[in-house]
C-alpha cells in the first residue's frame, strides 16, 4: 500500500455531499474499510480510535462537492484519515502530560492556606485577572467549556450536555485550557503556545 503522506492532490471541499459521493464512498468502505483501521490502529494502538477516526475521515470526504477519480478520493481518504490520527496523537500527548505532571498545573489552583495571607490573597485576584485575559485569546468554544468547568465548578458531563458536546471534547478543551494557561504562565507568546499545543 502506498504512503499515505505521498499522495498528492485534494478535491476541493465545500459543505453539501452529493449523491455521486455517496456511492463512491460507500464503495471506498466497502474496499479499503479493513486496511484504512489497520493503518490506523497501527499508528494509534487503538483499534476504537482508529475506528473512529475513520468514520470521521468517511464524514469528511462525504462533504466533498467534487470527489474526483477514485483512486484521488482514495488518497484524500487516507490522508485525511492520517492528519486526524496525528492529531489524536498530539493531544493524547497533552492530556498525559497533564495527567502524569498535575504539579505543572499547581499555580493554577492556589491551596486553602495560601489563601489565608493577604498577600497571596491579592497575588491570586491578580493571577486570576492574568489568566482570564489568556481565556479570552483561546476560541470561544475554549472559553466556554473552562469558564463552566473551572470557573463555576460545573461538573464536565452537564457541561458536555448544556454546550452540545461530548465529554471527550469537554475534556480536550479543558486540558488545552490548562497547558495554554501554564505555558503562557511560563512567559510564551500566543503564538509560541499554538505551534507547541493545538486543539
């Protein structure tokens, strides 16, 4: 099988799936659907996740105006298919470093007996005025999600269930929030922090 990565050209994409399409990716599925989950668990060692990622793959050629050939709606199904697993990659790769390091994130979560010293007190309003002008460079779904979660304590399944999401993605926007917080703690610029993390 070819490299997925050396495939060249991609159909223009716009939002209105047409009939043609359907059948045509009906037909990639019904050809590559076993190679395209083992490409992908390979590279994700998850088979769910891998499945995943291909029926979001599936969905996204499915939006295609103008599939073209077959073997070109094949390399944008791939290709597709492996720019979505590297972003699973990528955030599994915050989301352990989250999880493994919390101590990272211990600036963001002031402790009860540092809260009883006036200083510290003011440190902690003048922390927090910092921290929300990082939430307000972050996309507005972002913003959302940590200002119910983190700000106002709600728990992350009745988020998911008010703003329409998935818990996973309540999750994603909440670990992004944090890293994004912290590294522009730690004195990086905007910019720095979205070449390093990305959601």
């Amino acid at each position: 099988m070819a490299d997925p990565d050396q495939e060249q050209g991609e159909p223009r994409e716009v939002s209105a799936p047409s009939a043609s399409n359907s059948s045509a990716v009906s037909q990639l599925f019904r050809e590559h659907n076993r190679v395209l989950v083992a490409y992908l668990t390979a590279r994700l060692r998850s088979e769910q996740e891998a499945r995943e990622v291909a029926q979001e793959a599936y969905v996204r050629l499915l939006q295609l105006h103008e599939p073209g050939t077959p073997s070109l709606l094949r390399a944008y199904l791939f290709k597709t298919a492996t720019n979505l697993a590297i972003d699973r990659l990528r955030h599994r790769r915050v989301r352990q470093r989250t999880e493994e390091q919390p101590e990272l994130f211990a600036e963001l979560d002031p402790t009860p007996n540092q809260m009883d010293d006036p200083a510290n007190q003011l440190l902690a309003r003048e922390q927090t005025d910092q921290l929300l002008g990082y939430l307000q460079e972050m996309p507005i779904k972002c913003q959302q999600v940590f200002k119910l979660h983190r700000l106002e304590e709600v728990p992350q399944r009745e988020v998911a269930a008010r703003l329409g999401f998935s818990e996973r993605m309540v999750r994603r926007y909440v670990t992004y929030a944090m890293v994004y917080c912290h590294l522009r703690l730690q004195g990086m610029t905007p910019d720095q922090v979205r070449q390093k993390v990305s959601l």
